[in-house]
C-alpha cells in the first residue's frame, strides 16, 4: 500500500497571495519539442514583509530569471518539485523568468500540449504551472498580453484570449500574433491555441448593438459541422441577455475543437476549447444525443463568461461557486429551447445515475468540502449538479425575485473578484427576508438526505396532516448529520384523480411549497373533505430521496391523474422501481407486473403526441439506480428483472412498438427537439423490441440498413447488441459492426460509437471482444475520448459484465487503468471512480473488485489515481 500521500489541502489553511501581480506579458516561441516561453510580471509586495516569492511550477526547464533587468543569483532562488521560491528583494518589481517545455511530449493533456499537430492549452485547475512559474491560483487576477510565434505554414493560426492586437510575418518562415485580454483572469482561464484548421465564421450582435466576430476552428473539412455548435452559441448569448442580463465583453469570440481532451469543454476567457465531440455534428455523423450535448455544452462555456470568469473563485474549495450555478444556467437554457419537462427528467436521471451514486459511497464529499487531495478529483457531480440543484432549490425557497435580485447584486458586487460561496449566498440574503444560514448548511453537509411521508385525514376536521422526517445517513468523515431545509412542491389529490384546492397556513391553493427544516414536522392542510393522495417533491424541487409512505394503487391513479409531466413520470418511475427490487426476491409478482404494465400503457397512449416524453414513459430504471436500493445488489438478478419487465411491456405493446419502428421522417436532417423526440420514441421501441430474443431480428437489421440518420442507426445497432439468446441477432450484429466500420473507419467521433455499442454488448464472448478491441492500432490510450468510449461504456452502461461473477470486469478495466495511468493520471483517477459502488454488491464480487483495487494500491500510480484508490479502500463511516 503506497503510504507517501502528500497531505490535504484545507479550507482552513486559505491566505491571500502576499503579492499582486498588475500584468503579465507572455511569449511563445513555438517548437513541438523545446518551445521557449517569456514570462514578464510587474507587480508589488501585497502586505507583510515577505521576503520569498513563491511560484508553482511543474516539469519545466528554468532558462533564464530576472527582477527588474537584473539576473537573479542562483543562491537567491530555490527549485523545488513544486516550483520556485525567489528572494524578492524590492516592493515593487518586473519579474522576467524564462523556461522550456516540451508539449510534443506532454502526454497528460493539461499545460501546453500537441493533439492532432497543432499546439493547445488546458490549464484548469493546475495547468498553467506547467507552462510557466506563476502563482496558479485563482484568486491571483491579471491582465494578460501574449504574443506567439511559430512557423506559419504548420501553424497560420495563431490564438490566446482576449482581443487580436497586431500579426505580422517574421522572415519568410514564421510569423508572429499579439493579443490582449484587458479582463484581469486568474491563470486557469489562458489559453493559447496553434495550428491549421477551417475555420466556421458567424457574428453576433450585443444588446448594446456591438457587433462581435464568432469563429469555430476545426478540422480540414469540418466546417459545416460546426453549424449547429454556431447556432447553440448565439442563442446562448441571446438568452444570457434576456434572462440574466449578462451581455458579452470582448472583440470576438472564438471556439476550437481538438481532438484530445480529457472532458468536455474549457471556458478560457474568449478562446474556449473544446473536444471536439462537443462541437461537431450533421445528422449522419452525430446522434440527437449529441446535439443536445452540444447545445448545453456551448452554452455552459459561454455562461461561465460571467459565472465563472467575469467572477470566478477565491480558492479550488469554492469550484462549486462556478460550476454549480453554470450548471444551472444551462439547465435552464436547455430547459426554454426544449422541452421544460423532459430536461428535467433528464436532469434528474443524471443526478441519480451519478451523484446519488457518489454520495452514497465512500467518495462522498459536500458541494463545497473542507480539504481536498487533489483538485483534479473535485470535478465531479457532486460540485457540478448537486451544486446545480442547490442553486434551484435556493430559487424555489426564495421566489424568482428575490433569486434574481440576489444574482444582480452578486454581479454588481464581485465583478472582476474572485468570491467565495459566502459572498454568493450574502448578495441573497440581503434580497430576502428567508433566513440562509441553514440553507448554507446543504453546502458543508454530504450525504442525499431520506425524506419519509405519512399522511392522516381527520374527517371531521377535514384536515390532512403530512408528517414529514428527514435523515442524511454518515458520509466519509461526516457521521453527524444535521437537518436541511428542504423545498416540497406538494399537491394533494382525491382518491378519484383530482387535484385538490386545499388550505396551508392560510393560504388556498391546489400545490403548495412546503419546506421541511427539522428532522420531523407536520403540515396541516385543511379543506380536505376526503382522504387524499399527496404527491410530494414536485418537479424534484429538492435533491432527495423520497419514501412517499404510498401504495402502488395510489401511485397509479396519481400517475394516471396527474397533469404535471415531470411528477407523472416520477410515479412510475417508482412503481417500476419498487416492482423490480421485488421482482428480484421469490414472490410471484405478475399481478403487480400486469397493473404495472397497463399503467405505463395508459400514460404511454397519453402521451403519444409528445413523443420525447413517451419516450422516457417507456424507459425503465437502470441497473445503476437499482443498486442504490438493495443492499448486498446482484446486478445479475437486477437486470433479469429489468429485462422480464421490459419483455412484458414490449409483449403487450408489441403492435404499437412495430409501427412505431416504421415510421421515418423524409426532408433533410431536422435536429429539433421535435424530430429527436420522434427518434428518441422509435430508439426506445427498438430496444424493447430486441428484448423479444430474435423475434423482431429481421425488422432490427434491416432498421439498421435503412437508417438515414446516426441516432436511428446506433438504436439499431445497440438494439442487436442486445439480443440475447438469438443466433440470427449474432450474424446481424457482426455484419452490422464490418459495414459501420467499413464506412466511418476514418471518422474517430463515430468509431467511438462504435467501440462503445461493443462494450455495452451483452453477448457471449465479450470478454475477448474487449480485448481484440484493445489490441486494434486505432485504440489509441493518449486519446481520452477512445479510452472512455471503451473503458467508462463499459463500466457505466454494462453493469452484468463489469460486476461478473468471476470478477473478469473489474480485471480488465483495472489492466486498462495500469496502462493508462502513465500517460494521462486525469483519465485513469476517472477511470478508477467506476469502483465508487463497490461495497455496496455481494460478498462474491466485493472480494474481486477488492482484489483490483488492492492491485491498483499496489502499483504506484500518480497521484490522482492514488487519491480515489485511498479513498475507495477506506473503511466506510457507514
Ligand atoms: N471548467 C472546465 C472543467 C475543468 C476540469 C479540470 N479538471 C469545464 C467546465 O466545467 O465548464
Ligand atoms: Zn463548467
């Protein structure tokens, strides 16, 4: 066991950087292998008498350091593994230090780096340290001007953030560029790009009619797919105006899509990067999916121009402070281009699917932790959408409002700072007379509190009195828990499927907004002439876990009455939900099966003209979810049920799902969320379809052969995929993979997909597969987005194969780790997050994924990997 972890960084231990920095001057002399990079600081002693200069630095080559023109003695600096100590003899100085790096061999995708020949930068969290020496943290603001130069024909374009300044030709070979970003950044907000790309241009103009140059850069020849990236940018900066009064600040606005990145986007002040799967899309290419990915992509990085940039964070600790709130902010954009309704049940299954997973194991952390090992570790769902569900929840306990009274002070206050979440929820408080300082609570506390419901009705009275308890369970270092105020979007219904008019506290309503602050309270509504049904969390106003204290014959007629989409499809959800964990034990279920399956049938029909939400009617909890349910889960016993449960609604519906196969749009390509929702509905019948064995093989294969647009033809590959216990699905399915392979072998972003429907595969053999898949030339492990189209497809989305019995999932996902960890430590610490659940399955498979895990704690890996290892062993609190 490796024993040598560096000691956390705390909260607690925050102070201000004893110097401010009042501009820096970069220069680039671009090489692949040796480029030389010129740092000049001005600045001056902040306060105290510090007489050490201390900059962070990572695997760089000192060449050269100066203050104020005059070289700098050797015995008056210090190199260290962390970076450099100068003695500052002068208050005031110009700091000159010059250094080399290699990006060519930069394999960690964070710093200066080569992906596809051209040069690019990430420098979140801790990136910008190995570029230069500087203080890397965010609370050290700075206008940058950067001037690059390179050779011209490998690289013509050459970008940084901000506003182009000047460009010119050195000689005949090189050429050099100058930007300037007036806007004082932290250093995880630079980037530089170089390179050769088409470029997509548009422009758009402000609310305050200035007229900005947008470009997307990308690929040779990919520049018409970056249309609809271009479109989801305007209208993200059209909607920032309208909603949040957010207007855009510099000369132009760029985007570049690469092709090696270790997440989704970075929202570098007028340059975002991005991997360029979060850009480019055409309807063969790229599935519905993936546009919307795209669309709330784009807008997140634009948002974080305020949330983020114009105001970032004090510390790492605050991260949520940004990503929390942008989060939000494109929840809500996506929310007004689409459907408000299906955004949030999407929301709401990639809460569950991720973060109530995480809370509930051993890398439970809060919203905003006290101490952290490693930063690159705290990107996770807990800060990004529990983060987001606060910022939601504080909107429903305020009132709109207050909530946007609140966020302008905060503009008004913090522009060009870097704030903490006190200062956020400060700038509320004095735009609400509710009282925060327990709602602060949600951001120290882990854990998904258990909120558990049982109602009275006094006849008599005509009161219905709700009794509501709250209880977080121990979280990792957290065994005291406390009670939150929780937000209930709450309705009452008649036994008759009516929504009721009732009275709480006074006010006469058919929902109310309740909120829970104790561990246990009652409300009492009165006007209630008959027993009612409650239907509680409306909406999923607050992030927890309900046990509504129902029966599935109250859920159904709530499910059937209920004309609010989102607590419609929640019913059922937990009717599925309950069925299925019972569906595992030795009870005959089919009477329940059969009132399920003519409660989904009903909504279903119901349903029929809105088709995206049909969809998700039809679409069953996962494995996933499941297993946060049961203790001691068998992911093999769980996807039975799941999959008898799907055989019986495809059995019933089997008609209706046919000719919903059938039908195909004619015209162009529509990528509206209209025409995603008529795709997504017939994806979904195709895979209940395949869960006839090879019944509807024929009319799945020749599915596939027609498809005229990605989605529909991954739905039908992933459909025969599926199959299981038919041999003609097999033939399909291999012949299906050799003609997509044949056609888009050339095209990454669709080989991805093609890698991926393999490892979700159930069928016999996978085992092998995976490995002849590993041994491919093209399966490249510097490529994050191939590793991850393999390795997290199949840890996240097969849950039968990872967890196998014999424990060969978790050995091959583990011999990957060992083998990506070198080259990328980002990667392989997410990779090494798919063991997050494992104590939670039986004894059996405890024992295999103990085993790997050991394995890892015993290979000396980076530091990033060790952090998540550390904490998965750990003995739970719980
Ligand atoms: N802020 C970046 C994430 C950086 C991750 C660094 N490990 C993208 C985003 O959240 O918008
Ligand atoms: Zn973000």
């Amino acid at each position: 066991m490796r024993t040598d972890t560096s000691p956390p960084v705390r909260l607690s231990n925050y102070r201000p950087y004893p110097f401010v920095i009042e501009h820096v001057q970069l220069d680039f002399l671009l090489e692949a292998n040796k480029t030389r990079v010129i740092n000049k600081m001005t600045g001056k002693r902040s306060y105290g008498e510090h007489a050490l200069m201390k900059l962070d630095g990572e695997d760089l080559k000192l060449v050269s350091i100066a203050i104020n023109g005059l070289a700098v003695p050797e015995d008056q600096y210090e190199i260290t593994e962390e970076g450099i100590s100068i003695q500052m003899p002068v208050d005031e100085f110009i700091l000159e230090i010059e250094t080399e790096i290699s990006p060519e061999t930069n394999t960690q995708l964070s710093g200066l780096y080569m992906s596809g020949g051209r040069f690019c930068t990430q420098c979140e969290a801790e990136g910008f340290r190995r570029i230069t020496y500087y203080p890397d943290r965010p609370d050290v603001l700075a206008p940058f001007d950067v001037r690059i130069e390179a050779n011209k024909a490998a690289y013509p374009f050459l970008l940084s953030n901000g506003n182009p300044v000047r460009q010119g030709n050195i000689g005949t070979e090189r050429h050099f560029a100058e930007w300037s970003d007036p806007h004082p950044k932290p250093s995880y907000l630079f980037a530089l790009v170089a390179g050769d790309f088409d470029v997509y241009n548009d422009s758009f103009t402000t609310i305050s009619g200035k007229e900005t140059p947008l470009s997307i850069y990308v690929d040779k020849g990919d520049s018409q797919r970056a249309a609809y990236a271009m479109d989801a940018l305007k209208r993200s900066m059209s909607w920032d105006e309208d909603v949040f009064g957010r207007e855009y600040d510099l000369d132009v606005f760029n985007i570049v899509a690469v092709r090696d990145f270790n997440f989704g986007a970075m929202e570098n002040k007028g340059l975002n990067i991005f991997n360029s799967a979060y850009v480019l899309a055409d309807g063969q290419t790229a599935t519905d999916t993936d546009f919307e990915a795209i669309e709330s992509i784009v807008a997140h990085e634009y948002f974080h121009n305020w949330t983020g940039n114009r105001i970032t964070c004090r510390d790492w600790f605050q991260l949520c402070l940004k990503e929390g709130l942008t989060v939000y902010r494109d929840q809500e954009f996506s929310a007004d281009m689409r459907s408000r309704a299906v955004t949030r049940i999407k929301d709401v299954i990639r809460l569950r699917a991720r973060q109530f997973a995480e809370d509930a194991g051993p890398l439970a952390h809060s919203v905003r932790p006290d101490e952290y090992a490693r930063i690159d570790n705290l990107y996770t769902a807990t800060v990004y959408e529990k983060g987001a569900e606060l910022i939601r929840l504080l909107r429903t306990i305020i009132g709109d409002t207050a909530f946007f009274a609140g966020l302008n002070r905060y503009f008004d206050t913090y522009d060009g700072q870097a704030a903490t979440i006190e200062d956020f929820l400060n700038s509320m408080q004095l735009s609400t007379s509710e009282d925060l300082r327990e709602f602060a609570r949600w951001y120290s506390q882990s854990g998904t509190p258990v909120v558990s419901a049982t109602g009275t009705h006094d006849t008599i009275a005509r009161t219905y009195t709700l009794s509501l308890k709250q209880k977080t369970e121990p979280t990792p270092g957290q065994t005291d828990k406390k009670p939150l105020p929780i937000a209930l979007r709450t309705a009452l219904f008649s036994n008759k499927g009516k929504r009721l008019t009732t009275k709480l506290n006074g006010n006469s309503d058919d929902e109310h907004l309740i909120i829970l602050r104790d561990t246990q309270q009652d409300f009492v509504f009165t006007d209630v002439s008959s027993e009612p049904i409650h239907s509680l969390n409306r909406g999923f106003s607050s992030p927890i876990r309900l046990e509504d204290g129902l029966n599935d014959a109250n859920r159904s007629a709530l499910a059937a009455a209920d004309n609010d989409p989102f607590a419609q499809w929640e019913g059922l959800q937990t009717l599925a939900r309950n069925l299925l964990l019972d569906m595992v034990g030795e009870e005959d279920q089919t009477d329940r099966l059969n009132a399920f399956i003519d409660a989904i049938d009903e909504a279903f029909t119901a349903a029929i003209d809105d088709p995206a939400y049909a969809a998700l009617i039809l679409r069953m909890p996962t494995v996933g979810e499941l297993i946060l349910d049961q203790a001691e889960a068998n992911p093999s016993s769980l996807h039975t049920a799941r999959l008898k449960l799907k055989r019986a609604i495809a059995r019933h519906m089997e008609s209706s799902l046919v000719a919903t196969i059938q039908h195909s749009e004619t015209g162009a390509f529509d990528p509206s969320a209209e025409a995603a929702g008529r795709r997504a509905l017939k994806a979904t019948a195709i895979d209940l379809l395949s869960r006839l064995h090879d019944e509807h093989s024929d009319r799945i294969s020749s599915s596939f052969h027609s498809a005229t647009t990605m989605t529909e033809k991954l739905a039908a590959l992933n459909a025969l995929a599926n199959i299981e216990g038919g041999s003609q699905s097999g033939e399909y399915f291999d012949a299906a993979l050799t003609e997509f392979e044949e056609e888009w072998a050339e095209a990454p972003l669709v080989m991805d997909k093609w890698y991926s429907v393999q490892a979700m595969s159930v069928r016999q053999d996978l085992r092998a597969r995976l490995q002849r898949l590993c041994a491919r030339p093209d399966f490249d492990l510097k490529n994050p987005n191939r590793v991850r189209a393999l390795a997290g497809a199949f840890a996240m989305n097969n849950p039968v194969a990872f967890h196998a019995p014999d424990g060969w999932g978790y050995e091959f996902l583990t011999d990957l780790i060992l083998k990506v960890d070198d080259l990328n430590p980002a990667l392989s610490a997410r990779l090494v997050t798919s063991f997050e659940s494992w104590r939670r399955f039986s004894a059996d498979r405890q024992i295999h994924a103990e085993k790997q895990l050991r394995r890892l704690d015993d290979a000396n890996l980076s530091k990033n990997a060790q952090d998540i290892i550390t904490r998965a062993l750990a003995l739970s609190s719980n």
